[in-house]
C-alpha cells in the first residue's frame, strides 16, 4: 500500500512542476494549495532533498523547486524515495534474491510477476503525465 507521504510527496511534485517560475516556491504556498500540514510537508520535503528529487532555498524567496523537468521524473523514483521498495514481498526487495526457499517456492513467479507489473506501471507514468497544463 502506498502511504500518505508517498502520495503527498507526488502532489508536491506536481504543485511544484504547475506553479514553477524558475522562482522558488515556499512551502506554505504548496501547504494551502495542496491543502496538507506545513509542518507535515517538511518532513517530506526534506527527504526529497536529500534524495535529489527537488531542492530548497532557506531566507526570503526561499521555497523548493524541482531539479529536473517534470518529464525526466518517473513516479516510480519518487515513490521508491519516500516508501522504499515497492515489492509485494521482502524476497523480491534486494537486488539478488537469496532466500533459501527460492528454488521451491511455488508462489515466487506470481510474486514477481506482480513486482515487475508494478514497477513497470510506475516506471512508465511520468510527472508530466499527471499535470494539467504539460
């Protein structure tokens, strides 16, 4: 299930990519448009930042803006960054399975056939794909 703040964090994404200036945009702004907690939106953003998605300016004119265009973003990153692994289940989360179990599970391919589906939805939207004014 994806959580709240991966959700939130896509609705930033995309209040920031329909209001970008080339200014940046404060958090409060985002905050009462997004209608969401300011106080909630900077634990969020703050991950954001570290993890390259978006970055913030402090001081007057400060605010957070996206690094990249909004085409150059897949949802899948942004979901990654804010939940982790999107995986149905913990052997399919690391690179390499290596769970003993995997040369007999009878369930593994229809784990991983759902992993690859998700991803690949994931992968393929775009944040462009979700604004109203591309």
């Amino acid at each position: 299930m994806i959580s709240t703040k991966g959700r939130y964090a896509i609705r930033v994404m995309i209040d920031l990519a329909e209001h970008d200036t080339g200014k940046y945009i404060p958090l409060k702004d985002i905050a009462a448009r997004q209608e969401i907690s300011k106080k909630y939106l900077e634990i969020i953003v703050k991950e954001m930042v570290a993890g390259g998605l978006v970055v913030g300016s402090s001081g007057k004119g400060g605010g957070y803006k996206l690094c990249r265009r909004p085409d150059e973003y897949t949802l899948d990153e942004i979901l990654e960054l804010m939940e982790g692994t999107l995986s149905p289940v913990a052997c399919l989360a690391a690179a390499e399975n290596t769970c003993p179990r995997k040369g007999e599970c009878q369930t593994l391919s229809v784990w991983s056939e759902f992993d690859q589906l998700v991803h690949n939805f994931f992968h393929e939207k775009k944040l462009s794909d979700l604004l109203r004014n591309p």
